[in-house]
C-alpha cells in the first residue's frame, strides 16, 4: 500500500512539474513571430509580391481551406497545415527530390500559424524561410482572389471576378 501510494505521489509531483513548462499557443506563436522579425525573417509587403513574380521563391499559405476561399492573394499556393511537408513537395521539389525553389514566404492570417510552420521548412532543407500576415496584404489595399462570383450577389462591387479589396480602400 505504501509503495502504491509513493508511486502516486511520484508521478503527481512529476506530472505537475511538466505542466509547469508548458507555454500556451499564443505565448508561443507571439514569441516565435518576434523571433522571425528580429532575424529579419518577417517578409514585407514588397517582398511577398516580388516573390509571387520569381520563379525562384514559392509563396505558401498554410490557412484553412474556408479561409482560402475567402481571400488569398493571386499566386500563392494553398498548402494547408495537415501535412504541409509532403503538400510543399509539389511546388518545390521535382521528379528526383532535387529542390527547384529553396526560397518560401509563409504566409496565415497573423503570421502565428505560419511561425510554426517556417520552423518544419527551415528543418526541410529550403534555403530561406520568411513568414507574412494576410492581414497585413489586405490592410496595405492590395487585391484578394475570392470565390465571389457577381453571378451568385447582384449587390457585388463589379470589380474584375474574384479580385477585391478591404472597403476602407475606396473610400
């Protein structure tokens, strides 16, 4: 019974001891976005459209596929983040496993995700990792893709199909 109760204790007082180091999600993506700005790893607006034009650079996004029909931005590559090692594959490596384009801007909505996601990329082997907002694309007044069609809303904006900016861009 002793020994029981010992054993109990032990696995209590270390399991207490690991909850302790536990950092929570935000902490953690706050901290790791940090880190990308300071070693200069945090793209600019200019860079992310410098690198949709290079055929040397990939421009990924790792949002969810409801977030992706919302708005991208025209010339990225939606990867997801359930197996984003073997989705990037396809747009960087080609039929031999030799790397086309080493270079990749990641980008989610607040560049949280796409913290997480750079460290996978950086460990893969691609030559320069950057993270990006989406935010901070749309905020700046450069155009989304949408699924929008003028079709399916009459009330629609008439811009060019699927190709639309924040409102506080007209004004």
């Amino acid at each position: 019974m002793k020994l029981k109760i010992l054993l109990m204790t032990g696995i209590l007082t270390s399991s207490a001891l690991l909850a302790n180091e536990f950092i929570d999600y935000k902490t953690l993506t706050s901290k790791m976005v940090a880190e990308n700005k300071k070693a200069g790893n945090y793209a600019t607006t200019k860079e992310v459209k410098e690198a949709i034009a290079s055929k040397e650079w990939i421009v990924a996004d790792v949002r969810t596929k409801e977030e992706w029909s919302a708005g991208r931005i025209k010339g990225a590559v939606r990867i997801g983040r359930q197996a984003p090692e073997k989705a990037i594959a396809n747009y960087a490596l080609d039929d031999e496993d030799n790397f086309v384009k080493q270079n990749l801007i990641v980008i989610c909505n607040t560049a949280r995700r796409a913290s997480i996601e750079a460290e996978t990329f950086r460990q893969m082997g691609f030559k320069k990792v950057k993270v990006y907002e989406f935010y901070k694309w749309i905020d700046s007044c450069n155009p989304i893709t949408t699924n929008y069609s003028s079709k399916s809303d009459k009330t629609g904006t008439k811009n060019k199909f699927g190709q639309v900016k924040a409102a506080h861009c007209y004004k």
